[in-house]
C-alpha cells in the first residue's frame, strides 16, 4: 500500500488527512498522475471539459472508468465544456462561461463540505490547465470568505517531473511515495487509458516510470491573481504561432490578451460574490 508520511508539512487539512476532498481538473485523464492519492483520499471529482481536444471525441467515459476503480465519485461539473469551447471563450472574452463555472464549482465545494482541493497546476503549456486554476482559485476564494476561513488548496504537475517542488513550497507540500505494488497499478491505468496512449509513452520516455513513483501536492495560493508572469511568453503562444503558421490555426491564444483579462474577471467575480 501506498503510505502517508507524517512530516512537519503533514499537519491539519492536508491531502492525507481530509475527510472530504475534491479534485477539479481541466481534462479528463489528469487523474491519472496522482492515481494513488486518488485511490487513498477518494475525492470527489470535477472535470471542466470532455477532453475532445480538436478531434472532437470526448474521453470521460475512460476517466469514468478510472474513478469507479478507485471507487471516487463524479461531481456536478463534469464535463461542461470541450476544449473547442474554452478556446473559442477565451478568443472572443466570454468571461461570463468560466465565472458561472467558478460559481457552480464553489456551490459544489460548499455543498461536499469539502476540506481541502487538489487541481491542475499553471505550467504555461496547455491554456485549459491554467484556465483550470484560475477558476479553482476563484471559487476556493469565494468559498473561503463564505466560511470566513481558508479553504486548503494543492496543485500538481502535468508536464513537468511529477516531483519537482521549488524549494519555498516544500515545507507545505505533501508527497506520497508509492511502493511496487501501487506503482504497478497507476502504470496499469495509464496504459487502460486508450485515449492517452501517445502522451503516456511519451511521459515514460522522457522521465523513466520511477520518478511517477512520487505523487507531491504543492500548496496553492488561490490568492494568486495571475500564476503567471506577463513577461514571460507560454509555451502555447509559441506553440500556436507556429500551427497558424502551418494553417491549422486562425488564431494564436495569448496570455495577455485572453487569459490575463480571464483572470481579471475571476477576480472581480470572486472579491464581489464571496
């Protein structure tokens, strides 16, 4: 089994010690890099969208699957938008969809009693990830400041090493170190995972299977207006420029001027509905 240290980092609500957690996450399939927190803590489980990416084809049926076997349940949001959606929201300043979003995932954490959440982190790479924190920041916000006390609140890493912890973190960081065993079932569900074949023997060839041995949940700032630093370029803006170069895009998707006035409203939303 996997175990859960007792650390100095490891005291009050944390991720190994909530009664009633929630995951909110922006695809489906992120589940599978903490599957033995999932199968410890049995969260409830949000995803903002369907996963369809630009084929179309939704994948929560294969994360469904996934939640059954660690015997997790589905929340309210689960599957709201698909990934052309949040695209298409984010290029025309749609902000009303992703803070009626926030509104609906904190009447979810109020409703589940929730003690702690655990979400996507911001790495810059994918717009729906960061998006996804944004919107988890919002509503812990708001529903904080309706329990008129914090609300614990971790992210963790989709693209980068599944253990990488900047050092101001590490004391409030809860890791969870698998043994063979559950190692060997969160290889078995990533490879069940038919949808996600590609991006899982591309994980495994560029980091080995043993660093996803480590599971850490970083403490998240939902007072982090932005997560991002203007003046960095993300890897999607690159990243798109060079599929609009291709002619497979219409449009590149900027951080400044989509995703910085997202997270301008989320914040107006959150400091005047909490």
């Amino acid at each position: 089994m996997a175990t859960f240290p007792e650390t100095q980092a490891a005291v009050g609500a944390h991720p190994g010690r909530c009664t009633a957690p929630v995951l909110i996450v922006a695809h489906p399939g992120h589940e599978l890099r903490i599957l033995g927190w999932l199968e410890q803590a049995r969260p409830l489980v949000c995803v903002l969208t369907d996963g369809s990416g630009s084929s179309g084809e939704g994948r929560l049926d294969s994360t469904t699957r996934v939640l059954r076997h660690t015997r997790s349940d589905a929340g309210g949001v689960y599957g709201r938008m698909s990934d052309r959606d949040v695209y298409s929201a984010l290029l025309e300043h749609d902000h009303d969809r992703f803070l009626r979003l926030a509104d609906d995932l904190a009447e979810t954490l109020l409703a589940h009693q929730a003690d702690c959440v655990v979400g996507d982190a911001i790495e810059g790479f994918n717009p729906s990830h960061d998006v996804c924190r944004l919107v988890i920041n919002a509503a812990v916000r708001m529903v904080s400041r309706e329990r008129q006390g914090p609300l614990p609140s971790y992210d963790y890493l989709l693209v980068g090493p599944p253990s990488q912890c900047p050092e101001h973190l590490r004391h409030g960081a809860f890791t969870l170190e698998l043994d063979d065993v559950a190692l060997g079932r969160k290889l078995e569900a990533a490879r069940g995972y038919p949808e996600l074949a590609a991006e899982v023997d591309a994980a495994l060839a560029r980091f080995g299977l043993e660093p996803f041995r480590t599971e850490c949940l970083r403490p998240s700032d939902p007072m982090e207006r932005y997560g991002w630093d203007p003046r960095e370029v993300p890897y999607y803006e690159r990243y798109g420029e060079e599929r609009v170069a291709a002619g497979v895009y219409r449009y590149v998707l900027r951080f400044r001027e989509h995703v910085l006035p997202l997270a301008d409203a989320l914040w107006t939303h959150s400091e005047r509905n909490g």
